[in-house]
C-alpha cells in the first residue's frame, strides 16, 4: 500500500503542474473524458495481454491501469482510502450477493 499511497501524493502534486512537464497534469488539462477514457484504453490492453499470456505485458498493462484509475480518482477529489473503505465494506462478502444488492433487477 506504501507505493500507492506514494503514488497518490506524486499525482496530486503533478496534477497541476505544467502540462509540458508532466503527463498527469497533460491528462488533467484535457479533462475527465480524456483521462476515462485513457483508463479504458488501458484496460482493454490489460485484457488484450491477459489473452496473451505474456506475463510481464500483463503486469506492465495492469501497472497503467491503476496508475490511470488513480489519475481519474484525484481528477473526481475521491481519495485511495475512499475506495479501500468499500473495498473493507465488501470484504467476506459473496461477489454475487454484493452484486445483487447493487442491482437487483440483473
């Protein structure tokens, strides 16, 4: 967690930076739809790589998904700690009954 926390602070400091500078202050400057959609690129790479079977592109992929998930987290003001509190919420929880209770007309 120490390395996520870290990341966290790196992206909040940069966010604001100069977009020349930084790639996160770049993503920042062109917006939400911009960094969702970068995320999304990102996953369907990580998909693409798990299908692969090539296990260091799937960890490379996988590393850029979270690096730009945390992008988008700090662009929406919503902490790490926010999301490991659901995370914790959901803990010894069946991923199926979780579900459920979140949608219950699927």
């Amino acid at each position: 967690m120490d390395t996520l926390a870290n990341l966290e602070k790196t992206i909040a400091a940069r966010s604001n930076a100069d977009p020349a500078l930084s790639y996160v202050a770049q993503l920042n400057s062109r917006g939400i739809q911009i960094i969702a959609r970068k995320l999304g690129e990102e996953a369907v790479e990580t998909v693409v790589a798990a299908l692969a079977g090539d296990r260091d592109e799937l960890v490379g992929e996988a590393a850029d998904v979270l690096f730009h998930l945390m992008v988008l987290l700090q662009a929406k003001d919503i902490p790490l700690a926010d999301v490991m509190v659901e995370l914790e919420r959901r803990e010894g929880v069946s991923g199926l009954d979780e579900k459920a209770s979140r949608n219950p007309e699927e």
